[in-house]
C-alpha cells in the first residue's frame, strides 16, 4: 500500500478530504503507538471538539452491535454521518483482536457515511485507555458528528473507556438481574441511558424495576438527569428511535446544565495524567535493563530482598 | 474489630498462626495499597516462594465459580489445604466488588482449610495487577500449599492476571467457537490445560475439534507441554478428578523440565517493572496538581495545545 510510506501529514490531509484508506491508516499508527501516534495527536488536536461521543456498553451476547448497527441505519435515513470505535478485549500476547462485530456491520460497509474501525492494541496494560481517545479525536478531525465507542462491559479498561464519553448507554437485557456476574454497580455509576435490548423477551418488567430501584438507591441529585430505561428489541430496529432520542435529549441537558464542558474538561485532565504516566513507564523500562537490574530481579527471585525495597533501589537511579 | 488497629507485623504473625481474621485483615490492606500494603509484602516475601499458583479463566458464566467449588471438594478429600482468590471486575467509581462468586463457595466456608477470598481494587488502573500477586504471596508466606487466582476471562488485565500463574486453566462450554466476542487468541495463548465445562450440553465435540485446530495452528515446540482439552461437569464433579490429575501433571512437567523456573522469574521481572511504574505514576500524580497543571489543562481543553506536548511540559519538571 502506497499509504506504507505516505508522511503522516500528507495522510492527515487526504483523511480531512475524506480519503478512508489514509484515515484507517492513521487509526494503525494510533493503534500502534510511538512517535507516528504523537505525530497524529498533534495534527488532530487544533481541528477536534465538534464531534459528541457516545459509550456503549454491556454484557457479552447483550446485543450492543446490532444495536449500534440499527443505530447507523436510524442515522443514516437522514443522512447523518457516523464513525464507530469498536474495542476488542485484546490479547496480550498475541495482538489479536476478534472481528466479529466489525463482521456483524458489514451491511454499512459500503456507505461512506459510515466509518466503523475495531481496536485492539498490542502489549502493555492500559494501551486501550490512550489509544481510543487519540482515535476518538482523529475521528472528531476529520469531520464526523457522531462517534459511538463500543466497549464489552467487563474488565476494568473497557468499562471505564466506555465512561468516558459525552453520553453513556448501558446496554442489559431482561434476565440481567439474576446474573451476578455483571459488574452492576460499575455500569450503574457511569449509565447516562439504560437500553433493556431483547426486550420481547421474558422479564423486561423484573428487570425495569430492578434497575428502578437501583437508580433509586444511586445518589442523584433533584435536578440531574435521571437516566431512562428504554426496552428495545435492536434485531427489528423497535425502540431504537426512542433510544437515539434519548442520546439527543441528554446532549442537550447537559449542554444546557454545563455538564458536557466539565465531563471534557475532567477527561482532558485524566488523558493528561494518563499520558504523563505511561510516559515514566517508558522510562521505567528504560531503567528495567542491564547488569543492576538482572542482580536485584535474581534477589527478588530467591526471596533475599522483596519487590518493594528493589523498586525503591530501581528508582534512586532517577532519582526517586 | 481490634484488628483494626493492630500493627501489620502482629497481624502477620497471627495469620501465620492459622487467624483466619488477621489474614483477611491483610489481605484489606494489600487491596487498599500505599504504605501498610508494602510492609505486609515485606514481611511474607521472605517466607514465600512454597506454594503452587493455579490460575483459572473464562467467559463469564462459563461456571468457573462451580469448578472451582468441586477442585476444593476433590482436595479437601485428601486434607489438601487450598486458598482461592476471586477476582471481580471492580469498579471504577464506587469500588464495588459483587459477591457472587463467595456467595456461591459458602458450603465451604467454615471448613478451616480452605480459604476463599473476593478481590477488588479502588481506583487507579492496573491496581488489580499489583494487588493480586501480593494477596498471592500472602497466602503463599502463611503456608497455603496451593492457590487458585479466578478472573473473568474478559478483559485485559483480568486474562494476563489469570496467565501469570505456574498452571494457567481455561474454562470454556460446548458451543464456544461460535462466539465470536470471546476473547480466543489471547485465551488459547496462555492456557496449559483446556477444560470444557457443562460438557453434557451439546457441541461437546466440536468445541474439542475447534481447540484441537487451534492448537495445531499455535507454535508449539516439539517437545512442549501439549495443553489437554478435558470434559468437566463441574456441577456433578465429573471430570474433575482427571482435571486435577492434569493441573499435577503439568506441575510435573514445567518442574522437571526447568520450566517453572522460568515462569516465576518472569512473573518477578514483569513484577517489579509494575511497581515501578506505579511509583513514578504516584510521582505523575503529585506533578499533576497545582497552576502549572491547570493552565496546561485549560490549553488542551482549548485545543490551544495537545496533549502529548503538554505532558512534555509536565515532565520537565522532573528531568524527563
């Protein structure tokens, strides 16, 4: 592929001009990290802040990509555009990221209106966390309105990517209450909308009121929005009118309230955060070498010294 | 409760004296982390370095919990002493841990050889990673012979959590290839032995047919380890035996063949690279305070400035 070499620059610009081949390519590099990330990061930044994103998440098999697909075909019949970030649990080891949702989308595959991308990122822990907001920018840059990140609702990264958006949609289906797998209260703190999908299904009413109660039980102040509990059934496409209503109300309340300007402010300070750290733990690894190293990981090894005081030991060499 | 107040190493000694309270009580403190979680990893690390570290995985509702519960039953059978840590997706916001899996292990409860316990983190990312081979250790230090570490299989920090263990088990069902969100790759890499839970429901053989190809398709060597695939009914303890007879056989084999060695050694490497990077993350977090910080903030927040630049504004301040 020609885009191999392109500069990132060059390929920015064709992305702004709608060329998808250099706006995947951009996302690769985002995927992928190092200098060509940055690089990307810069060039977005100046041109974001006018997309509004959207988090979806929930339980394996609840159904979130046939609802984010039916969502597409809803935005589309007015020719609204629409980007989709699917996060793939991503294996360490191997890099390997499941396609199934991006699979499952392949309808919306040729419409250039609709721009869906799976993310996985290879090695070290909480690649996820920087990565999906560098893409949600360049996505943002390049001029689409909305963009829907789609997280799997277990694991700690994945619930707390998909908490970091403007508007957060919890998808659960009736019978979720007597799962006690699910991580209720994590989803219940970041829920801006409950969608119950498969909700011709029996027990849509046992778990209405499940999540009623539960809201009750939440400390939401008299005048905040109190996230509703809409039934759906997203393979015949009833309730996704009134669900993407929702997601357009609540923009709207928290435009109004100021809400919306200080979710971004605080998700500017904790990428801040996140990329000084991830920062010091390059230079962690840096210092994770050579001959000193080898000598304390072999104390720690046979017991002689414990993990904590050879860190301390690890870090005076900067100073620490 | 006086443990409240007593001094960590008291408490240690105490647990090593089979108090089951005290140990509970330090295990409060390893998930907490900070200062009272580092003196405890003082004291066990010394006498650790025993005990066989099992870790188990898969999706959720894959009946972990009802293996896990029918392995303490084959055990206990014997007088082995067992301790199995729990780990819940914890939440970001409220610190929430469901119960679930102890609520489900209750029937051994009272049985003094066995201790189960359910782990979460508050806070930051990645505290899962750190706390779990502490509580590991703990356990190891006041004398439990063998450790069963439980995750959910989805997620990123719960699946390498589940592979840095001497044997590392993966739970799976009889119609799992179908499900294209599991997290297969990253599943198939750390696995030493495959179970096949549930294995009276049908596609029993299939399941066996698609890890077999998967198999084939990985790099094994020559003469590696071949990781069984074993049918289980966990609810009925069938299979189980022959499970345990695998997880022994393969502790055989990485012993014999230098091998475990090998696996600890790594675990201390990756170990100590976190705790570094954790404690320049702690540094991260004390820089990120005061004007400096929240005019950067705002300049982002403007997209005035990016982000990355401004934490190389940050990172002036320590050298970096």
């Amino acid at each position: 592929m020609a885009n191999r070499n392109r500069p990132v620059a060059e390929l920015f610009g064709a992305a702004c001009d709608g060329d998808r081949a250099a706006l995947a390519r951009l996302l690769s590099l985002i995927e992928r990290g190092g200098d060509d990330a940055r690089e990307v990061s810069r060039l977005a930044h100046p041109h974001s802040g006018n997309a509004y994103l959207v988090g979806l998440t929930g339980a394996p098999g609840s159904g979130k990509s046939t609802l984010t697909s039916a969502t597409i075909a809803h935005l589309r019949a007015t020719q609204t555009e629409v980007a989709v970030l699917a996060i793939d649990p991503s294996s360490p080891f191997t890099g390997g990221a499941i396609l199934g949702d991006r699979v499952r989308m392949q309808d919306h595959a040729t419409d250039p209106g609709v721009f869906i991308r799976s993310m996985a990122t290879r090695g070290h822990l909480g690649g996820l966390s920087l990565a999906t907001p560098e893409a949600a920018r360049l996505l943002d840059a390049v001029g689409r309105p909305w963009i829907i990140v789609e997280t799997v609702g277990v694991g700690q990264v994945e619930v707390e990517i998909a908490g970091k958006a403007d508007t957060t949609v919890v998808v659960v289906n009736p019978g979720w209450g007597d799962s006690v797998q699910a991580n209720k209260a994590g989803l219940m703190e970041i829920a801006d909308i409950f969608v119950i999908n498969k909700a011709d299904r029996k027990g849509l009413d046992d778990t209405r009121r499940d999540l009623e109660q539960m809201l009750e039980l939440s400390d939401l102040a008299g005048d905040a929005w109190r996230p509703p509990i809409l039934p759906m059934v997203a393979t015949t496409g009833e309730g996704v009118a009134e669900y993407w209503q929702a997601v357009v109300d609540h923009r709207a309340a928290i435009e109004a309230s100021g809400e919306l300007a200080r979710r971004r402010q605080f998700r500017v300070g904790e990428e801040l955060r996140e990329i000084v750290a991830r920062r010091l733990e390059l230079r962690a690894r840096e210092l994770a070498t050579g001959e000193r190293w080898n000598q304390l990981q072999l104390e720690v090894a046979d017991h002689r010294l414990d993990p904590w005081t050879a860190a301390d030991e690890m870090l005076d060499g900067i100073g620490g």
